[in-house]
C-alpha cells in the first residue's frame, strides 16, 4: 500500500467521550506509524489542550492546531512552522463593546500564550478556572497579534452575534460555532480552515491527494473530509459530516471506531 497521510480530528473522534485516548487507540496509531504511514493531528484545540494526546501518540509530525490557523512539529524548531494571527486591534475593539455583543467571557492565544478578561466559569471545562495576573487580557497585556479569540456569549446568541462580527470584521476573521450546549464562538484569521493544513502537510511529505485520509465528526472537519482522497466520517458524526464523507466508520468514537477502521484499511496486525 502506498505511504498515506492520515490527519485526525480529536474531540468526537480519535478520542473517547471522557476526552482521552484508549489503549487500542494509541496501539493502532503507533502501528500505522511503524508501517511507514504519516499521522498527523489537526484539530479545533488550542496546543496547550493537544501537546499531552500528541506525546501520548508518540507523534514526530507536525500537528495543526487552532484549525490550522497554527502549524508546527512540538518540542522542535521546523522550517515548516506558521501561524496566521488577527490583528490585535480586532480584540481591542471586542473588549471595548463587549456589552453590545452580550461577550461573558473574551480569551486569545496563540502557540505558548493564553490571556481572557476573566477565570473561566466552573461549567466551561476548555479554559483554565484559575489565571494568574499577567494573563489577564487587556492591552497592556496583549502585545502581539493572536492565533485565536474565542468569545463564550448569552445562551442562544451565537449564530446572531456571529453574524454581527462578520458584519464589522469580516474582511479579517472566519467565525465559527462550538457544538454542544454552551454558545460559544472561535474567531481565527479570515481563510483559516483545517483542509488547508492538509494541503500543506501533503505537499511537505509529497503525498498525492489521492493518498490523504481524513477522520472528523463536526463540522470544522467538512471542508478537510471532502478536500482529502478518503474522508472518512465517525458513526457518530453530524449529518452534513456523513454527506460529505466517502465513508463512515463502523463504530463511533467511545469504542474505538478510527483505530478499528485503520486496522483494516492499512491491513494492521490488532
């Protein structure tokens, strides 16, 4: 079999429901490793929120983060490395409405730094309940454009203050939304999406397109599921992901569905 790319989504889909890697998992991505094919992470989550998975994975590879606002190989300087940031002004200008657009709490980061006007809530588990005094975002503390800005709003209000962004900044910024039940909106530099980070991966390593594969369950992963030669949708995935895809996984993400589906694809020893 020819040497694949293999990117995997995290949250819904190479991870379990309690957020962590099972046995067979890890098993089966060190066997596809072993075997000569490339694995890489590209994911929604920050690095600070993904480095822990990588090392567990025992990953050499770049990983994009953030979408793929953010790529880089951890632990390592590479000559591949980018990151696309938004304009510092743009958070700026969101701290000073923050009323007007309902914003409860209002965090950037980048790759190593993390900043928001607030500790998060006890409910919202993404961002840290406790933040020392040099994280607190204002603009003396912010002194370098962000990776991402992400905005937890009124319930039910994000899909209405999403559009106002775009209406004021949408020359700069794509805005996505967080599924579950909290309304939350992710804010990256205008273009970002996880089918470019792909594209860039495939051309590093000189991996046909045809070549690619792709995991995902939401819809940040539409655009990488239907860019790459095999997209590949978790049972438990939306059904615009299943739409999209060119197959779906026999079992979801709480009974190892993608180790299970790499097991046979590649033909791994389980």
């Amino acid at each position: 079999m020819h040497q694949k790319l293999i990117t995997l989504d995290l949250d819904g889909t190479t991870l379990n429901s309690s957020s962590q890697l099972s046995p067979q998992t890890i098993k089966t991505i060190k066997n596809a490793t072993a075997a000569g094919h490339i694995v890489s992470i590209v994911t929604g989550r920050p690095y600070r929120m993904a480095r822990d998975i990588y090392d567990e994975l025992s990953l050499k590879t770049p990983m994009a983060n953030f979408n793929g606002a953010l790529t880089h190989i951890p632990h390592q300087k590479w000559d591949g490395e980018y990151s696309r940031t938004i304009n510092k002004a743009v958070v700026y200008d969101l701290m000073k409405h923050k009323d007007d657009y309902g914003i409860q709490l209002l965090a950037v980061e980048s790759k190593d730094s993390f900043f928001a006007d607030h500790a998060a809530p006890a409910s919202f588990e993404f961002f840290p309940h406790e933040i020392s005094n040099d994280q607190i975002l204002t603009e003396k503390t912010l002194r370098t454009n962000p990776t991402s800005i992400t905005i937890l709003v009124e319930p039910n209000s994000a899909q209405k203050v999403k559009n106002q962004l775009l209406h004021y900044y949408g020359e700069y910024i794509t805005v996505g939304v967080w599924g579950g039940p909290q309304s939350v909106l992710e804010i990256v530099s205008k273009g970002i999406q996880k089918a470019k980070a792909v594209a860039y991966l495939a051309d590093y390593y000189h991996i046909d397109r045809q070549d690619t594969i792709a995991f995902g369950d939401e819809h940040n992963d539409a655009e990488m599921l239907d860019y790459v030669g095999r997209g590949v949708a978790m049972k438990n995935a939306t059904e615009q992901i299943k739409g999209i895809a060119n197959d779906i996984t026999e079992f979801d993400n709480t009974e190892d569905g993608v180790a299970k589906y790499l097991n046979e694809y590649l033909g791994l020893a389980e």
